[in-house]
C-alpha cells in the first residue's frame, strides 16, 4: 500500500510564468496561472508547478560543495536537435562536450539544471 502519490515536482524560480514557458516550449502541454505559483499541464497528464521564491539563488552544477538540489531527466530521440532548440529558448549548457554519451546537462532560464537523454 502506498502513502501517497506524486501530485506535482515544483520548481522554486524568479518568474514562475517565464520559466513555465520556457518548459511549456521543451515539453509541450498548457500554462495555467500567473502570480505566485503557475502549472505546466503536460500532454501525458502530468504537472510541473513553479512557486515564486524572492531571493532565489540558482543550484550550482558541479559543485562538491553545494548541492544541485534535483534535476529532471527529459528524454530526446535527437540528442543534436533537442540541444539546438533548448538553446534557442535560453537554455545555458553546462556539461555538454563529451559527444559519446547519451546525456548532456543544461541549465533552464532560472539555471535549474536538467539533462537531455537519448536513453
């Protein structure tokens, strides 16, 4: 028997609506509120939330001594293809030079990191 279920990962973030455009731009899916707290209702019937956080301060990737906090994992079919358009939606790479593996890591707009996998 489960506790609970998962009902939605939230994002700490500056603008909650810029960054759940930008995700809504990767993902696909509808942006619904303003404010404070905005949801991504992706196809699949899943929600990705962002909460406004006054003072937000980034996670650092690498960093030893300061934890990444979480990451998503996105899965891609076009490593090359997914990589161009998350870039051009503002996007920043952060480890991204070793072409023989199947992921590459990204900072979104907020410089939450997140990995593009083609596993």
């Amino acid at each position: 028997m489960t506790v609970a279920k998962l009902g939605a990962v939230v994002l700490d973030c500056p603008d909650p609506r810029a960054l759940a455009g930008f995700y809504a731009e990767v993902l696909g899916g509808t942006v619904e509120g303003d404010g404070e707290w905005v949801d991504l209702k992706v196809p699949d019937g899943r929600t990705l939330a962002f909460q406004a956080a006054p003072g937000f301060v980034p996670p650092a990737w690498p960093a030893p001594e300061q934890s990444q906090q979480f990451h998503l994992d996105l899965t891609v079919e076009d490593l090359d293809a997914a990589e161009q358009a998350v870039l051009a939606l503002g996007a920043k790479p952060l480890d991204t030079d070793d072409s023989s593996r199947s992921w590459r890591v990204y900072a979104d707009p907020a410089g939450h990191p997140f990995c593009l996998c083609a596993c």
